[in-house]
C-alpha cells in the first residue's frame, strides 16, 4: 500500500529540485526544459508546487521565446502570481518584446486568473500601443469580456477603430469585437460586409450567423449572395444560408 504522505512529499522533492534546475542557468537548455516542463505537470495535477514556481516558469518562457515552444503558458494563465501577473502586462507593453513574446503574455492574461484582473483602463491603454497587434489583442478582449463583461462603449470604440484600418487582420479583429456588441448593430454589419477582402467577408459570414438576429442574417447573406462572385465567399454565404435556413425550420419560421 502505497503511504500518502510519503508519495505528496516525494513529489514536493521533485518539484523542489525541478525549480532549482530550472532556475540554475549553467545547466544545459535541455535538462532545463526537461524542469519546466515537470513543474508545468505539477500545476497541471494541481499539486503543491515550490513557492516562486509560475514566475520561473515565465523566466523560461521567455528566455526561450521562440527558439522552443511550449504551452506553459495557458497553464501559467490558470494560476494567479501578481508576479507574473506583472511581467506579462509589461511584456505586452514592450515594444521590444516582439511579436512571439507579446503573443505569449497575452495567452497568459487571458487565462481565467487574470482575465478578470484586466481593467478598462489597461485596454484602452493596449490599443493606444500601435506595435500591440489587433489580431492578438482581440483574443485577450474576448477572454476579458467573458471574465467581467466590458463596457459596450469600450467595445464599440475598439471595434470601430480596428474597423478603419488599413490591415486586413485588423478588420478580422474588428469584426470578432464586433460579435461581442450586445444587440449586434446592423449598419456595422453591413459596412463590413461590403470590405474589399474576401477574408473579412468571410468572417463577417461566420460571425452573422452566430450573432445577429436570424432575420436580420437571412437577409444579409440572400443579398450578399446576389452580387459575391468570389469563389470561397459565395461558399461560406451557401453554408451561412443552410444553417440559416435549418436554423428557421427549427424555430418554426417558413
């Protein structure tokens, strides 16, 4: 049989002796990363871990951002650690971090023990940064709007500003704010529907059928279908229009 305590406090061991592996930088990268991947486990299996832990676990990340990839960081997102909490904003606020790192600190916060945590006023701060990218940011504001609900004049200003710009993945992340808009507002949704890139277009598609209201879809995408003559948007609008219509059969619509 095996003695509880003794298994808890041989793993506690193990921990101990990963994080000092880990946070000895004359090992070799490898056995390092052997390390941190033990402590990745350790808070996976919800096990008590060394004190100093989710911090030396970001250190690696970004040491080794993005020579080596791992997802320590969507369990790092899970953990609270003001710490990290901390380096993660300041690298997202870096615009020496790079794109990779920033990618990675925004997993992180939008993990569910800091999501919540995210103000209005660091939002807005994120999105008055022009070297924080729109397509990435829009994955934190998604997170943080699910975590607390954003205001709807927050999300109107960051929609409409990523709405206008000149990059396509802008627009695409102006179109994914958008779905968050309670009510969704139809005149954004028609704007958007006339975009110049087909893969704005398409999500705009994909976005309707989820969100709007089901009249309101049904139209968009039968007048969108009369004049789309791109090959891999008039599919999307063929599938929006079966779901659409299945979508009113269900609820008893002719």
């Amino acid at each position: 049989m095996i003695d509880a305590s003794a298994s808890r406090s041989n793993g506690m061991n193990l921990l101990t002796y990963a994080l000092e592996v880990l946070n000895d930088t004359s090992n070799p990268v490898g056995i390092r990363e052997v390390a941190c991947a033990a402590l990745v486990a350790g808070l996976e299996e919800g096990l008590v871990v060394p004190g100093g832990t989710p911090i030396a676990i970001w250190r690696w990340v970004r040491e080794t951002t993005p020579k080596r990839w791992c997802a320590a960081q969507f369990r790092l997102g899970e953990v609270f650690d003001e710490a990290v909490f901390t380096a993660a904003l300041e690298a997202v606020r870096d615009p020496s971090s790079g794109t990779e790192l920033r990618g990675v600190a925004i997993d992180v916060l939008a993990g569910s023990a800091y999501a919540p945590l995210v103000t209005d006023e660091t939002l807005n701060d994120l999105v008055d940064r022009p070297h924080v990218e729109p397509e990435r940011l829009s994955r934190l504001v998604q997170s943080v709007h699910g975590a607390r609900r954003i205001p709807i004049e927050l999300l109107r200003m960051i929609r409409d500003r990523w709405a206008t710009s000149t990059v396509v993945a802008t627009r695409e992340a102006a179109v994914e704010i958008g779905s968050l808009v309670p009510k969704p507002e139809e005149d954004f949704w028609l704007k958007m529907a006339q975009d110049p890139s087909d893969d704005v277009r398409i999500s705009v598609v994909s976005s309707v059928v989820k969100h709007c209201e089901h009249r309101f879809a049904l139209k968009l995408v039968e007048g969108l279908l009369a004049d789309e003559g791109v090959v891999d948007v008039r599919a999307e609008l063929h599938r929006a229009m079966m779901t659409l219509l299945h979508r009113g059969d269900d609820d008893g619509e002719g």
